[in-house]
C-alpha cells in the first residue's frame, strides 16, 4: 500500500481532534480545498502550487493531442507526489460540449452541445456516450468533468447558457443530465453538475456582472431545481454553485456564498452528500463583492467544500482560510468537513490507485457521436422548399467563427455528393463594414440560398442579422440553418425552410445535408420554446 493511502486511510480513522493532532497544519488541510486555473502551454504556476500541497487543477482548453496532454498532467500529478502529504490531484476540465467546448482541444474529441443531447432525446445513447467519453478523459489523465449543465434554460435571453443546457423542460434536463451522470460515473470520471440552484432563467452573464432571479420557491422547485434533485438520487458525486442570487432564497448573498442555499437547501433539503464545488471565484459577480481569497473562505464557511480559484493565488487563500480559522471567524470543523470529503472524493474516483491502462475508444465514440447528431437535427419549418430540388443551383452562405470552417466543409461535401451544383461561402459572425456588398455577390447565379445563423446565447450579432435578412428579402427561396443556439430563429420569420442544428459538429453538418438532400428524414425535436 502506497504511502499516501496509508496516510489517507489513517486520518479518515481518527476523531476530528485526534486529526487535528496528527494530521496536516490547518495551511495543508486548506490548500486541499482549493483548484486553479492554468493555461496548457504553461502549468509552470499549477505545478508549483501541486508541490505545495493544492488539491486540484483546472486545464484550459489548448490545441494538443491527447499524447501532450497526457504528459502534462503525468506532470502535474508528479509534482503532487513530490509535496508533503503526497495527495494526488484532481485534474479537471469544462467538458460540455457547446459555447465553452471547441474543436480539437486538449486532443479530445468533439462532444455534440448539451441542447443537440435534448433534440435528440436518447437517454441509453447519451450515457453511453460520457461513458465513451470519460474513458477518452481517463487516458489524457484528467479524473473530473465540470459537467454536466443542468440548467434548465427558460430565458431564451439567457446570455450565457443557452445551447449548453439540456433544454427548457425540467423532466428532460432531468433524464438526459442522469444519463450524462451515469455515463461519467461508470467511467471513473468526478461529474460536477452544474450551476446549482439553477442558472437557466438568468438575464445576465455571471463572469461580468451578479445576477439576480426573483423567482418563487415553488418556481425553482418546479423547474430548476429538479435535475439537481435528480442527480442527487443519482449519487453524483459533486454539484458546483451558481454565482447568482436568489431572492428567495437569500436576499444578500449569491448562492456561492449563500449558507441558506449550500448548507440549508443542497445539503439539507436535499440531502446531498458529495462535494460542494464553487464555480471560479474570479469571475466578476464575487470580485465586484470581494477578493477571490476573502470569497473562498466566506464559500467555505457558506458549505462550499472544493474552492475554484480561477486565476487568483493560491497561497493568499490558504493565508485568508487559515487566518480565518484561527481568529475563530470560520470554524475548524468546517474547515475538516470539507477536507475529509475531499479526501473521501479522491479516494473515491481510484486517484490514490495506479492509472489504469485503457485503451482507444475513437470508433465507437464517432459512432455514437454521429448517431446523437443525425437524430437531434431538427426540421422546424419546411415551406415546400426541401428536400432541394436538384436542377437548381445552391449558395450556402455560413456566418460562423473561423474554427468551425473545417466542420463548415461536411454541409458542402455532402450536397456535392448528392449531385448539387453548389457553392460555399463563409464569413465571420462580426462583419465589416463593406462587407455586405461582397455577401450579397455570393449569392449571385444561385437559384437558393442555404443560410447559416451562428448565435452563441441570447445576444445576437447585429450585423449579422442584417445580411441574413438581406439574403432572404432578395426574393430567392431560402432555408435556413440555425448553427447553434435556436433562439435565434424568430430573427428570420421570412425564411421559407428552417433547421436546426444546436451546433456545428461534423455529423451535424453532414446531417443538416443529408436532410436537405433528402437521403434522412429529420426525427429531432425542439428542447426549447422559441419566443413568438
């Protein structure tokens, strides 16, 4: 048995005095409660702070393969070896698909968005999918997922989660969020669930401002909060806050650093067990309040037993924490709560045990993937345009991000395949001035326009609205192709076909063609109520 097993086993042993005792400084026990973000091209900062005793690390997303990534957090968990204690890492990423994932990062592959999930509505095929996809986790040596998003989103306005959750229906974001649970927890991956109690009726984006919902407690249970409650009869093993406040709940404080929501309703009312996980402490809703050290100590005193500190320095939150503790300001037995269940958590997940050999999943992942795309696509509105008829020449014309222009390519190749005379043209969804003239030319000789709408969440780009609508008043029979958020479609009430994609993967691309082409008849359904 390895050392720092002995050492865990042991300390779970004792009574929390003889802990105190034996065991690690009240400044180690605090460093275990705390995760930092680093960038993959530097975990220079990260693997210093591992040595110091950190509890855990945060991966931004980096263009590496899966190899490089490997090597990085075989760093980092060497370096965690080497401090004191000898307590292994969680490793951690945003792994949700949608807005916060892109294509090719980390070596990873390519997740459908949460709302392409809901479309779909295939519960054995989403868990078997995180399944897949944390044995794809499991290889890069990352041991914790910040997901699955269980927001139920009923603001279509929302600007910061739209397309990442599940849908506006609570008993679907309920049933396909427990098979993303099941998915990752028969993998050996840590799912957090996220943004509890709820951040899907938010008007405002939490990394720039606090939020605020002044929703009933009868109308968070209703909605909101029942995927969570779901997933707590699942056994997940950790819930991350939300960085909003809720009236209702407590008028002051945001649920972050709320004792009436951590303590009183997710761990009381609820009866949830696992880990109480804070979202980054220095996004603006809690720096506009406090600083991240200050914040993570008064989260702690709140319930919150895991502190993700974004950016901010570690080691002046293990002084604030244990400041704090010794002033009497936050209790010892809080402080040992939260530390035990971190320890308990790792143990747990395997973390202490020798990684285990796994290995590629690509084939049978892809295959899943693309099933779950082909089957969320969406046909909201036909008006006799598709399937597209053959003799007539096609412009699709993508406004998207330049990093989809490679997915953007599948939509093209597979009208060419079935016979289309087509072009493609593709612009950035901030356009410029002047470059409506040359949009308008690249619909010129088309008999149709195929046109694809990119919107993140609820704040939709102007000018981009502007040239869509100038493509369909040109008078050309047009379809149009939602690209990612489906809020976005009323913006077009005169476009004669519309489908809905909830994200530019690959298969949904090809999908998207294939519908228009009439080789798959569309079997996806909305997972949201448009606005009328």
């Amino acid at each position: 048995m390895g050392h720092s097993r002995r050492l865990l086993l042991a300390f779970l042993l004792l009574p929390a005095a003889q802990l105190r005792a034996a065991g690690p400084s009240i400044e180690e026990r605090a460093a275990q409660l705390l995760i930092v973000s680093a960038e993959a091209s530097d975990i220079s900062a990260a693997t210093a702070a591992a040595l110091g005793g950190l509890g855990g690390v945060q991966l931004q997303w980096g263009s590496y393969s899966l190899e490089e990534t490997r090597r990085l957090t075989e760093t980092l968990q060497a370096a965690a070896a080497g401090s004191k204690e000898r307590t292994p890492l969680f490793i951690a990423v945003d792994y949700e698909g949608g807005s916060v994932y892109v294509p090719t990062t980390l070596g990873l592959l390519e997740l459908p968005t949460n709302m392409m999930l809901g479309a779909a509505a295939d519960e054995n095929n989403t868990a078997t999918l995180f399944y897949l996809a944390g044995k794809e986790l499991k290889r890069a040596g990352i041991n914790m997922a910040f997901g699955p998003v269980l927001d139920v989103n009923t603001n279509p306005k929302n600007p910061i989660i739209g397309i990442r959750s599940l849908g506006s229906d609570p008993a679907e974001a309920a049933r396909l969020g427990g098979a993303i649970v099941n998915g990752l927890k028969a993998a050996g991956v840590i799912a957090v669930g996220k943004h509890f109690p709820g951040h899907g009726a938010a008007a405002q984006d939490s990394h720039k401002t606090l939020p605020e919902i002044s929703l009933s407690t009868a109308e968070l249970h209703a909605t909101h909060l029942v995927p969570f409650k779901k997933a707590a009869e699942l056994g997940i093993p950790a819930i991350m806050t939300a960085h909003i406040r809720y009236r209702a709940l407590d008028p002051r404080n945001p649920a972050t650093l709320s004792r009436a929501v951590l303590t009183g309703l997710l761990k009381g009312e609820l009866g949830f067990g696992g880990l109480v996980v804070t979202d980054s402490l220095d996004m603006r809703a809690i720096t506009s309040r406090l600083p991240p050290p200050k914040a993570a100590a008064a989260a702690l005193k709140a319930g919150a037993d895991l502190l993700l500190l974004g950016r901010a320095d570690p080691r002046a939150a293990v002084r604030e924490i244990a400041a704090q503790v010794r002033a009497g300001k936050l209790s010892e037995a809080r402080l040992d709560d939260a530390y035990v269940k971190v320890l308990m958590a790792k143990k747990a997940a395997g973390l202490y045990e020798p990684a285990e050999a796994s290995s590629p999943f690509d084939k049978a992942y892809l295959e899943i993937t693309g099933d779950l795309s082909r089957r969320a696509v969406t046909l909201v509105r036909n008006g006799g345009i598709i399937p597209l008829a053959k003799d007539k020449k096609i412009a699709v014309i993508i406004f998207s991000p330049q990093r989809f222009a490679e997915n953007a390519i599948h939509l093209y190749r597979t009208l060419l395949e079935n016979g289309y005379q087509a072009s493609q043209s593709f612009f950035d969804i901030g356009l410029k001035d002047g470059q409506l003239k040359k949009i308008m030319a690249a619909s010129a000789g088309a008999d149709v326009l195929v046109l694809g709408s990119f919107q993140w969440t609820g704040a939709q780009n102007a000018t981009q609205r502007e040239a869509i609508n100038a493509l369909i008043g040109s008078g050309k029979p047009s379809v149009l192709l939602s690209l990612m958020n489906p809020y976005d479609i009323p913006y077009y009430p005169e476009a004669g076909g519309v489908i809905a994609l909830y994200g530019m993967t690959a298969p949904s691309l090809a999908a998207a063609g294939e519908i228009l082409s009439g080789r798959l008849a569309p079997a996806g359904r909305l997972p949201v109520a448009l606005p009328k």
